[in-house]
C-alpha cells in the first residue's frame, strides 16, 4: 500500500478512534458557535427586538436570531440589548440620536403578527444611524420563526456587503460514539448553519464517510460501510428514502453531484488501481476518466461542469489535478509543498481550497488560479474535511482542539475564524449546503 492510501487510512483510524457520546435533538443547537476573531472593520448593528401582537411570547426570539447571524458572520459588532437606549419597532419611533450616542451604524426593527391560519408574517426595515433613513424593508411570512429569521439575516447581509448571505444553508456531519458494549455507532446529522435543529437521518455501526450536498439541496450523497463492503447512497435529508447506487468489490468513495444533479462523480477501484469515473444517474452508465498506476481519489467538480478536479500520487506525492471532460485531458494544479489533498473549488471557479502538509501539519489553504497566489489559512493541527459556503466566503472543515474533534470556519481572506464544537462530543465530515432558495 502507497503513501497516499497510507495517509488516507490513518486519516480514517484516527477519526475513529475517539470515543464520543452524542444525543440528538431537532431542537436545540448540538454545535456551539463561538466567534473567535472578527473582522477589524465589523460595522457596529443594532437588531431591536421585534414587537408582536399576539399573546404570550414567540417561540423565536427573531431579533436574537438575526444578531447571532450577523456576528457569526464576523463582519457585524451587534449592539448588546442593556445597551439600548430605545427599542422602537415602526420608523416614526425611531430617533437616530441614541443610536449615534452608541456609535451604531446600523439598525433593524420589525414587527410580528399571526393570521387566523398560524402563518407568520414579520415586516422588517433596515435603517442607515448615518443617513437617518431606512435603507431596506423587507417581509416574510411562514409557520418557521428561525427559518424566516434567517432570510431576514441574508436579506441584511447581502445589502450591506453585496454578497449573498448564507445563514439559510444547512449542514451535515458525521459524530461517532461508544456504545456499552463497547462498539462504536456513527451517526449522520443535519442541521441549520447556526448549528440548530439538529437531526439525526441516519445511524449505523459501520463508518459514514464523505457526505456531500445535491444542488437541490435537500439529496445528500455519502459512503456507509455497511453491510460486506463499503458503498455509496443518496438520502433525501427530508424524507430520509436512500437508495444504494454502488456496492461494487474494492473502493466505493467519495461521491460527489455534478452541478446538474445528472451525475454523481466517484471513486471505483473495481478494475484494480482507484480510478475516477462519473456515473449516469438515470441510467447508471459509468465513464472512467482516468487510467494511471498509481491512486487517483476525492473527486470534485467544476462549478461550469466541464471538468472534475481530484488527488492524485501521480506525480510522486498527493497533489490535486484537473480532467477535462471532453477530452479527458489531466493537467496538474499545485505544486506548493509535497502534499496536497481534498480539494473543492469556490462556486465562482477562482479559488482551489485543499488540505495542505507544511512542516509535518495539516492545514486547510487556499490556491487562486487566476493569480496563482497559495495560502494557508488555518494555524490548528489536523484540520481536514474543507467544505466552502455556497457564497464563498467561508471555509468550514474539521480539525482537533485539546485532543477533541470540532468543527471550524475561516473566511477566505483569514480575517474570520468561527469555532463550532459540539456540545456533546467530536465531529468530523462537514459539508455545506448550496443556497435553499
């Protein structure tokens, strides 16, 4: 067995080997966010807490919700609520002199009502402290508060920084935990990006390895062991219907969507060496793409679906390279260090983002194939598993702190860095979903 096999097996049996305990709940939130640097020029935000008209309380703080978006993402300074000198609800009540006393750039109020049916529905206005205006209105209605306050974070987000916010994606990941018996359980979890309603959609004995997200964003696909061999699945994260697409003698890995959904990209080590092929989804033909001796592996594809980047020792150590499609042509795309491995490529086409070894540690880095311009972005150990945010802007990956598997994120200029360790024990495998609308 070659280095690069060596390498991904240890990566494997070292992730198996923790011993985790993890109680699910479709509640409250499993991962914990904890923002461990923000951007030096955050803007300063005010989220006042919405009024509502019925009676009780919400469910959903939705003005909390919306300021833990904002400063999860890095990039916003939410004003805390004792700090507020007012709390208006409607523009005529807001007066823009005690949000300048508190140097606030930026304000947000709503309103909730229910209809006589249980729909929601929350108005909202994004107001500029400097310009004393509203800059942004905004509505939703729906029967989910947290999911409606998510679009309220996006729609802030995305008009005070013109990238489209991703605070209504959802996650998936893998935990592992010992069982009395002292056998291991692997459990395949999906949650909101905040780490919210957290569900378990699949639970087995045998390893989960590799999910990935379906364009529609509701299809996962991933490798479970069980059963005789390993094999590769599509779930729907809704319904929880699977269905088994390959179960063939030796390597089934790594599955990955094309963008068009009509194909699933994977590794296949049926005719010996592990090889690249796509699999025709409707009709289940297979297309070898790669011919070579050694070990070609973690396929990923374009964002125009022309061409599927993947690792490969070809070259005499793991680096990532590129096949075009049409012509099955390959061409090496790194050549930083001696070991590059998992890589994805930003939904624009411009970034390479990869597991990096720099001294003997691994780190998540970042390629621009426009410039040709290499950095590493993280400064943990063992960090693996890279998955970009369907906007861009932020890498989240697996990694180990004090011994213990948690998830983080850094934004793809370094200057955000997001902790999310479970509550309940390690995480590995993240992947993050495309945008949900």
């Amino acid at each position: 067995m070659d280095r690069l096999i060596n390498q991904i097996v240890k990566r494997t049996l070292w992730f198996m080997a923790f011993g985790i305990v993890v109680i699910s709940s479709a509640v409250r939130a499993e991962l914990v966010v904890e923002v461990t640097k923000g951007s030096d020029e955050a803007q300063s935000i005010a989220v006042v807490p919405f009024s509502w008209s019925g009676p009780g309380r919400l469910s959903t703080d939705i003005a909390r919700v919306v300021s833990a978006d904002l400063h999860r993402s890095g990039q916003f300074k939410p004003i805390a609520r004792d700090k507020m000198l007012s709390r208006p609800s409607t523009q005529d009540q807001v007066f823009f002199r005690d949000w300048r006393v508190l140097g606030t750039e930026f304000v947000v109020i709503g309103r909730v009502e229910k209809s006589a049916k249980g729909v929601y529905q929350v108005e909202f206005e994004l107001l500029d402290v400097l310009q004393g205006k509203v800059v942004k209105r905004g509505s939703a209605a729906g029967k989910k508060l947290r999911a409606m306050s998510h679009y309220i974070s996006d729609v802030v987000y995305e008009y005070l920084t013109g990238i489209k916010g991703a605070f209504s994606t959802h996650l998936v990941y893998v935990t592992m935990e010992w069982q009395k018996d002292n056998k291991q359980l692997f459990k395949l979890h999906h949650t909101d990006a905040d780490g919210f309603n957290d569900v378990v959609i699949f639970t087995d004995a045998e390893p989960i390895l590799s999910p990935s997200w379906a364009p529609n964003g509701r299809d996962i696909t991933y490798v479970s062991f069980e059963g005789t061999r390993p094999g590769i699945y599509i779930q729907n994260t809704l319904t929880g219907k699977r269905q088994k697409i390959t179960g063939f003698p030796g390597l089934n890995s790594a599955p990955s969507f094309s963008p068009d959904s009509r194909k699933l990209a994977m590794v296949l080590s049926k005719d010996g060496n592990p090889e690249i092929y796509t699999m025709d989804l409707s009709s289940g033909r297979l297309t070898r793409l790669t011919r070579y001796y050694g070990i070609d592996t973690e396929p990923s594809w374009s964002p125009d679906g022309q061409s599927i980047i993947f690792t490969s020792n070809r070259g005499g150590s793991p680096q990532i390279y590129r096949v075009q499609l049409a012509s099955l042509k390959v061409e090496r795309l790194t050549f930083e260090g001696n070991y590059n491995a998992r890589p994805s490529i930003t939904p624009d086409g411009r970034f390479l983002v990869m597991v990096h070894r720099r001294d003997g540690v691994f780190n998540i880095a970042v390629q621009d194939l426009v410039r040709g311009s290499f950095d590493v972005l993280t400064e943990t150990t063992l960090d693996e598993s890279p998955s970009v945010a369907p906007n861009g802007v932020m890498v989240i990956y697996a990694t180990q702190r004090q011994g213990k598997g948690v998830l983080e994120a850094v934004s793809m200029d370094k200057r955000v860095k997001v902790r999310l360790p479970s509550s309940k024990g390690h995480v590995r495998e993240p992947a993050w979903s495309p945008f949900l609308y």
